[in-house]
C-alpha cells in the first residue's frame, strides 16, 4: 500500500480510536498505544523512517505552545511548592532510579546513558491524566497541579537529557561547564521567550485571514523552537515562556471569525500529532526487534524495559505520598504558619490520584526518537534500542496500566469536586461583562438597544443568584436557544428544498445559524 494510502487509514484509524475512547471513558493515548503496537505486527505495514534530529521539534514544540498558551498563571503560583516538587523532585527521583536499576542490570552501560534513559521516562504527560479526570469531576486544584506539572516537568527532564546526551558523545562534563550550561539555559531561555513574543506579537496581528493567521502561527512556532535550540537554549523552556507572554502581552484582540476555526484547527493538529507520534515509534519497534538478537537477547531487553517501567511509576509513588507526608508534618508543628496543601490535598487518597496519574507521553516518545543513530565517529549510538523500547515499554505500560483504571480509582476513593471553583469565577465574570454590556447601550434609545438591554439585564439577575446559575459550559437560556436554533435550521433547509431560497441565502443563513448556535455554549 502506498504512502499516501497508509496515512488516510492511519489518520481514519486514529478518529476511530478517539472516539472508542471518549464513549468507555478512557483517555485516547491508551488506545492510541495500543494501535502503535498494533501496527508494528503487520508484516507488509508501512515502514517509515524519521530523522532524529526532527522527532522534538515536529511532535513537542507545537503540542507545549498549545498547553502553555491556556495555562493558569495564577494557578502555578498558587500551587508553586507542590509543582516545583514534581517538577525538580520527583523528576530527579525517577532520573536517579532508572539509572541505578539499569546499572544494576546493565553493568556495562554508561552513567550517561543510564541517566539520559531516565530523563527519558521521567515526564509524565498530564493530557492523558486530564481527559479522565475532567469526566469524573476531580478538584479543580489537583488538575491545576497536574497540568502545571506537566508543562514545566518536560523542561527539567529534556535539560537532564540534554548534558546527558553531550556527556555520552563528548565525555564526562565536569562542574564548571554544567554551571554556565544551566545558567544558560535556565535564565537565557525564559528572556529569550520574552524577547521572541514581544517583537512578534505585532507580527502575529496584521493577518486578517485566518488560513494566514494559522500558516504565520505554525511556522513561527518551529521557527521559535529551532532558533532556541541552536542559541544552545532550551526548546521547551524558550516555547513556554513564549506562549505565556503571547496569551497575556495584550493589544488588538482576534476577531471571533478567526479565533474559532484556529482554536479548531491547533485542537485538530494536536491530536493528529498525538496519533503519528505513537505510530512512528510503533514502526520502529519490529525492526528494534529484530536486531536485539536472539531469544534469550529478547527476554533480557524486555526484563530490563519492564524494570524501567516499575520504576517509573514507584518513584513517582514514593515522592508524592513523601511530599505528603512531610507537609502534614510540618503543618502539625506549624499551625501558625499556614502551608499550601501538598500534591495530597492533606489526604492521601489524593496523593494516590496525584501519583497515579503520571502517564507517559509524546514527549518521552519523541526524546527517545531524538537519540542519534551514531556517534560522531561514525559508531552506532549505544544501547539505543533498548532505549527506544524502554521508552516505549513505559509509555504503553502507564498508559494501559494507568489509563485504564484512572477512572475507576478516582471513584473508589471518592476524590470530587464539591463547589466547581471555575463554576463559580464564570458566574462572577458573566455578571461583570454583561454589566459592561448593558452599560454600552444604556444611552441607545432605538429598538434593537431596548431589546439588548432587558435581555442583558435577564443574565445579570439570572446570574447574581448562585443556586439559580447556569453549569460552567451553559450560557443562560442556552439549551432553549439551541432547541429554537434546531428548528430555524429544519425551517431554511425546508425554504431551500422548496427552492424559496437559492443556496447562496441558504449558506449565509445557515452561517448565521451556527454562529448562534455556538454563542448558545453547551458541551453537546
């Protein structure tokens, strides 16, 4: 089957996947693993090759500027001492384990190698985690965490990996050159950020196209990704920053024409990088395979995987139910004192949620991808394989092992949401701008100003009432408008079949339509 060919199955695939997902409930990276692994048993599959160098840049830079760009920055720093625990901490922990249990098993394998193994597998993706507990009602604070997590994690790790990389190809790196590389990376990346996003912010508004606007908005986000990888700064540190400058620097703002088809189509992007990371590295697993040699070569490269996998997830355990252990401690002995509660909520069925989530992702398969093939003498790059099914091994074992059974842990130690917080801020915000609605037209005498005024002082009064206010994705009288809206649309369809209208109305009305439509909110 063609190249072409293969990709329309895949991607057809891959929404077939999502969607078997979405209806049992469980987060679609599982199942997407599962179709990875999948695909890797078909002897006349597709074989495909990617160049390493291209494995970060074309799956991590586009998929971080879309979390970092709705990232809470009154969250972070809300949470900040529970965060920079499973960001520096936890990391760590993971990064020293692997290494000592692949020493351990692998006498021969370099210290770097070991630790750019475990940075490998350190990061958990939070968007697996996320997608079931945004179903099952988890605290708001938990996700919070989680996702800040998630967005920062990546960047200590893949720095990690980064002076593990240079001390596995050019030798051993002593103090004096980490000092300045961390410095380096560290403060340069985030001015860098900062630097990037104010002098193209003007840049990303003068589009008024949105196939413009997204085509500007893709290439400069590899552009930002590749300038700082080869300044010697750090991608993912220089791409957040980047894309929390963007969302809040201020200036014009994007008309609602254009925001809504490019939030589409970035959501759309996403998940398409999602499924062709799991099915690259699903490729790669036959020939890794076949070259790890014999039988007993085999069981000794899955022992070693299935090592790594276990202790993944146990440091992650032993970190958090630690971190929860030592803040109840000290708030004990510190009542005066008041501590933000740690990644256990003060309650360890919280810590387990908080451990049990840390699922591995794209990031883990694309810096494992990103490992060159050889070494600048030409050799073949040590115990790469196993690397590849080591990382493998963790992202398919968390998410099958873990996303599977997410759900059902959440609801068996009962960790929900009693008072959605988000809930109750849109009640507060909707009041607000309906005032500054109301007030932009309090001096309009004509018609269509009277009847925008009653209709905006209805949401307000609709709203100041807290056992009266609409769920968080409904607007006031939503699901009345949408049912009106069902039977205006069956009406112009009608009109048109009758040939009353030409489909040139029917188009412009049915545009209008959905349009409202999509002001109605709702989640249906």
């Amino acid at each position: 089957m063609e190249t072409f060919e293969w990709i329309i199955l895949l991607l057809v695939c891959a929404a077939g996947l999502a969607e078997l997902a979405r209806r049992i409930g469980a987060p679609y990276p599982t199942l997407l693993a599962l179709g990875g692994a999948a695909l890797a048993l078909i002897p006349d599959g597709p074989r495909w090759v990617l160049d390493p160098e291209l494995a970060l840049t074309l799956f991590v830079a586009p998929v971080l500027l879309d979390a970092a760009y709705d990232t809470s920055l009154r969250d972070l720093r809300a949470n900040w001492r529970p965060v920079t625990g499973l960001v520096i901490a936890a990391v760590a922990s993971t990064v020293l384990g692997v290494a000592v249990v692949c020493r351990w098993l692998l006498p021969d394998m370099p210290w770097a190698i070991a630790i750019a193994l475990g940075a490998i597998v350190a990061p958990p993706d939070a968007a697996a985690a996320t997608a079931v507990m945004r179903q099952v009602g988890l605290p708001h604070r938990l996700m919070s965490i989680l996702e800040g997590e998630s967005l920062l994690n990546d960047a200590s790790a893949l720095i990690i990996y980064r002076l593990a990389l240079a001390a596995a190809i050019g030798g051993p790196l002593g103090l004096g050159d980490l000092l300045p590389t961390l410095l380096l990376t560290l403060v340069g990346s985030v001015i860098a950020g900062l630097l990037i996003a104010k002098v193209l912010r003007p840049v990303l508004g003068i589009p008024q196209h949105a196939p413009t606007s997204l085509i500007l908005q893709f290439a400069l986000t590899f552009g930002v990704w590749v300038v700082a990888e080869k300044a010697g700064l750090s991608g993912i540190l220089t791409m957040v920053t980047f894309a929390m400058a963007m969302a809040r620097g201020g200036g014009p703002q994007m008309p609602a024409r254009m925001r809504v088809p490019i939030w589409a189509v970035w959501e759309t992007a996403v998940f398409v990088l999602n499924a062709m990371a799991f099915v690259l590295i699903g490729l790669q697993l036959q020939p890794i395979w076949e070259r790890l040699g014999t039988g007993a070569a085999r069981l000794d490269a899955m022992a070693v995987a299935m090592a790594v996998l276990v202790t993944a997830i146990v440091t992650r355990f032993l970190w958090v139910l630690t971190y929860g252990a030592l803040a109840s401690h000290h708030r004990r002995h510190h009542r005066h004192q008041p501590l933000h509660n740690p990644p256990s909520g003060g309650h360890w069925r919280q810590g387990v949620v908080v451990a049990w989530s840390g699922m591995r992702g794209i990031v883990t398969l694309a810096a494992a991808f990103a490992i060159p093939q050889t070494l600048p003498n030409g050799q073949p790059f040590p115990y790469r394989d196993l690397i590849l099914l080591c990382a493998f091994t963790v992202v398919f074992g968390t998410l099958v092992l873990q996303g599977v059974t997410m759900k059902a842990i959440i609801r068996r130690l009962a960790v929900r949401e009693t008072v959605d917080p988000v809930a109750r801020e849109v009640r507060i915000g909707r009041v607000e701008i309906y005032k500054a609605l109301l007030a932009s037209v309090k001096d309009n005498d004509s018609l269509h100003a009277r009847l925008l005024a009653k209709e905006y002082q209805a949401i307000i009064e609709l709203n100041a009432d807290p056992a009266a206010a609409e769920p968080l994705h409904e607007v006031p009288g939503g699901m009345l408008r949408r049912q009106a809206i069902t039977t205006a649309r069956e009406r112009a369809i009608d009109l048109r079949n009758r040939q009353v209208i030409g489909e040139q109305a029917y188009r412009a009305l049915i545009q209008e339509l959905d349009w409202a439509e999509l002001a109605a909110g709702g989640t249906g």
